[in-house]
C-alpha cells in the first residue's frame, strides 16, 4: 500500500474550502486558486509553517507567501540568513531558489476571512505530518504565529499544555527536531510593531545558528 502523499493539488476534503475557491476562481481566473504546494529545498532542514495561503498572495501565484505583504518580510530575512537566492519573491517563475529551506502552511487552501475551521486545520493536518516525517535528522520547524504552532504540536503527537506558544520560544521535539516559534509575519503584526524587522531576523538568525551547531 503506496505512502499518504504529502500533498494533493487536487484535495477537495474541505467542502466549506473548495466552494469558497471555486467561487474566487469565477471572479479571479487568473488566480491559482487551489491548493499550494510547499515550496523550497525537498531536503530542506529548516521546515518554515505558516497559517494558510493569503488571498491575493499564495491563492493568486500558487506559492507560499509570494503576492503578499507578509512575503515582503520573510523572504527579505531568508535572504539575510542565506536561506533564499533572493530577496524578493514576485511570481513562482522567478528563479526564486531556497538553499535548506522549504516553507509551508498548517492548511494548504485559503480559508474565508483567512480564519480556517479548527475541523480544517484538523484536515489538513495529515498533510503536515508527512512533512514532518520526511525531514532529514537535526532539523528545526520553524512555526509562524499561534495556530501553525499548534498544528505542529498536533502533527507530531505532543500535548499542547507541554509546547505553550510563545514568540522566541524553542521546544525539544526529539532528539532530531527542535520547533522554534515567532509571531506570524502579517500585516497587522508588522503594522503594529508587535513584530519588528530586527525581532524576525533574530529568529531566523537562530534557526541558522542551531543548524550550523548541529553540522559541527
């Protein structure tokens, strides 16, 4: 019996989801408007988790963070840290490349509102889980605000009253993985300063600390 993939660009297991992407394809036929594939190294140690494709970012180009103003950010810092060829993303066939790298999101569909069900999170969480299980040893899971964090801890079998949420916070998954948390890098975050330029760097700063230590 053939391995659970760890993604379909034809899953239609959300009903509330799938209508709500037929119904944006009609208005915007241009848009990718299905669900978005994780993109990056497929070897990748450092594992990025976001929440969910943004509507006129992931939904319309087809990857993760890439349209939007949340992508503005993130792909500015993996540059900085070596992660990424670039510091920008425009479309998905820009030559964009990430070096040990892969990012992906706890529900691959765009939700209305982008509030998805906890039902769909729960969905999608398969999705997640193998690609947990492909990551090659010393890895770290890098989650982006409270609701891929918790997906995460879901994903791999751990009780959440363990692996409290927290911007900074590092949690010892096993002895192969380490899960590092940071404010999701939204509009609202950044607008608000509740998340800064420098407090993001650091994290990523981190995560590239914590591989480096692992291949000494």
């Amino acid at each position: 019996m053939a391995e659970p993939a760890s993604f379909d660009p034809d899953c239609t297991a959300c009903p509330r989801l799938t209508e709500f992407l037929q119904e944006l394809k009609l208005q915007y036929p241009g848009y990718h408007c299905r669900p978005v594939a994780p993109f990056g190294d497929a070897g990748a140690r450092l594992l990025v988790v976001g929440l969910a494709p943004g509507m006129h970012g992931a939904n319309a180009t087809g990857r993760p963070f890439t349209g939007d103003h949340a992508g503005i950010l993130l792909y500015q810092v993996l540059h900085q840290c070596g992660f990424a060829s670039a510091p920008e993303s425009l479309h998905r066939d820009d030559g964009l490349q990430l070096m040990n790298c892969r990012i992906t999101n706890a529900v691959k569909c765009l939700p209305p509102r982008n509030k998805p069900l906890g039902v769909e999170v729960k969905t999608c969480n398969a999705f997640l889980v193998r690609e947990l299980q492909a990551l090659p040893g010393d890895s770290v899971v890098l989650a982006l605000g409270g609701i891929a964090h918790r997906a995460v801890i879901t994903a791999l079998g751990a009780k959440q009253v363990q692996h409290p949420f927290g911007h900074g916070a590092e949690h010892k998954m096993s002895d192969d993985l380490l899960l590092l948390d940071s404010y999701h890098c939204s509009r609202y975050n950044t607008q608000t300063r509740r998340l800064t330029p420098d407090m993001f760097l650091q994290i990523f700063q981190r995560a590239r600390k914590l591989l480096d230590q692992a291949d000494s």
